[in-house]
C-alpha cells in the first residue's frame, strides 16, 4: 500500500505553499453545505425578517461571499484567487438555516475552502445577527458536497 504524502509540507516537515505554476487552466467548482440550529423564536424571527439587527440572511449572504474572496488571507496556505462565481443560497425553516455556497473559476488549483469558508461565515454571521434570540444556537455539518475539475477528478459526498 502507497503511503499518502501531505502536499503542504516538504521533506524536512515544513509547511510551504504547493508550486501549482505546472498546472493547466481548468474549469473547477466546489459546492459547500452546512446549517445553523437554531430556537423556533429566532428562526421565526428570521423567517419573517423581524430580527432587530435587519436582513439576517441579505447580510449574511454578503458575508459569505466577502469571505470565499478572502480564504487566502484566512487560511494560511491557500492561494490567493480570481473566483468567477460565489453564490450563496440560504434556506431558512421553522428550526434554522441551511447554507450552500457555489465557487467557480477557470484556474489551476481547486476551490474547496473557498466554498468551506463561505458556508462558515455566513453562519457564523446568522449567528451573530440572531445571538440576541438564541445563544444555544449550532453550527453544524460543514463539508464539502461536490468538486469537479483539475487532476483528481471529479468527488461527490456520499447521500447525506
């Protein structure tokens, strides 16, 4: 059995960025899915868009968008990227809210964590405009849901 190599460290067990100069153009896409639960009051309140701190879900989609443009500057080792496309559904129901980022480019790495990060702080951004009506409130089940393009392929998460 090949022993899996962490792509982010090199030989002597340094961090590094991976050199993806070699790499061709491709279409890639990742979608990214998580959800915030939450109390019956605070979900109504954003259902019906009575929360005191205004448009929970118009700010939070912004926030997840700001924050697919900004993953380089987050997380330490991803490249800095020109995304084409970031949208973010948000889908609220009488216990929370289910988001879903969409990230697109023609490049030469994958955007994973663009969609990762997306999801995240537009939940954490849910979370901070709705605190006030729930403190308990979860966030939960972050992954990745489907990339396509560049050399591994095409992957898809299994059923949920």
């Amino acid at each position: 059995m090949t022993e899996a190599r962490l792509t982010h460290v090199d030989a002597a067990g340094a961090a590094h960025m991976v050199d993806v100069s070699g790499k061709s153009d491709t279409v890639r896409q990742a979608i990214a899915r998580g959800r915030i639960d939450m109390n019956p009051q605070a979900a109504r309140a954003i259902l019906e868009g009575s929360a005191k701190k205004g448009d929970v879900l118009g700010v939070a989609r912004v926030a997840g968008i700001m924050a697919a443009k900004k993953t380089a500057e987050l997380i330490p080792l991803c490249h800095p990227l020109m995304l084409s496309k970031v949208t973010l559904d948000l889908a609220p129901d009488e216990g929370g809210v289910t988001a879903t980022a969409t990230v697109r480019l023609t490049g030469q790495t994958g955007v994973e964590m663009e969609a990762l990060t997306a999801v995240s702080v537009a939940l954490l951004t849910v979370y901070d405009m709705a605190k006030a009506l729930d403190k308990g409130m979860i966030v939960r089940d972050i992954r990745l849901i489907e990339k396509t393009g560049g050399k591994s392929s095409d992957w898809r998460a299994e059923a949920e």
